[in-house]
C-alpha cells in the first residue's frame, strides 16, 4: 500500500481501507461540550469518510466527533446515510494522508 503524503489525488480521498477497529462517537453539546460517548466499530476508512458499525437502536447525531481507540485526536464528522446497525459518515474535513496511514500501520501491528 502506498500513500502520496504529499500530494494525494482527489481519487486517493474516496480510496476505502479496511480497518475494523474500535473507536467512540462523542456527542457534540452546547457550546462544543463533549459529554456522551459510545462505542463503535470502524469497518472501512477512507481521507473523506468511514463505515461505522453501530448498536440498530442507537440514535446517531448528525454531527458528532469520531474518536479512533488508541488515537486521542476528535474527527468532526457528518452523518451520510444510516442502514440497520452501519452508518456511512463523512469527515468535516479531508484528513491528512500521514495520518491516515498511521491508522492503518497501528492496525497492522496490533
């Protein structure tokens, strides 16, 4: 696998990995207070978005921040599209090649 950190292509942003991993949906409160967290599955990633799989009776916000188990940093993340327990996001912003293979070189180690 090869990523062009410095200088993706707009096609490398759509390009899907598999990751299945843990991470957290952190609910986005009043003035960006980060309060209630739950647990879910990342099943694929991409610089623009992931699928995430989550509990069919969970109500998912639109806006929320994706959190990686393992990676402390917050994703701002929109909800795309939800079907039974997965639920297609996008990211707020592209996220940095570097850090995405990071990601996916943890998740091979582990």
């Amino acid at each position: 696998m090869h990523l062009d950190t410095e200088h993706p292509q707009p096609e490398q942003a759509y390009r899907e990995f598999s990751l299945d991993r843990p991470g957290k949906i952190i609910f986005v409160g009043h003035h960006l207070s980060t309060g209630t967290q739950v647990r879910c599955l990342i099943r694929t990633i991409t610089l623009a978005g992931a699928v995430l799989e989550v509990n069919p009776n969970l109500e998912v916000p639109n806006h929320f921040f994706l959190e990686i188990l393992g990676i402390h940093d917050e994703i701002g993340s929109t909800v795309v599209k939800r079907e039974g327990d997965l639920v297609t996001i996008s990211f707020n912003m592209l996220i940095n090649p570097e850090f995405l293979h990071h990601v996916l070189r943890l998740n091979f180690e582990a």
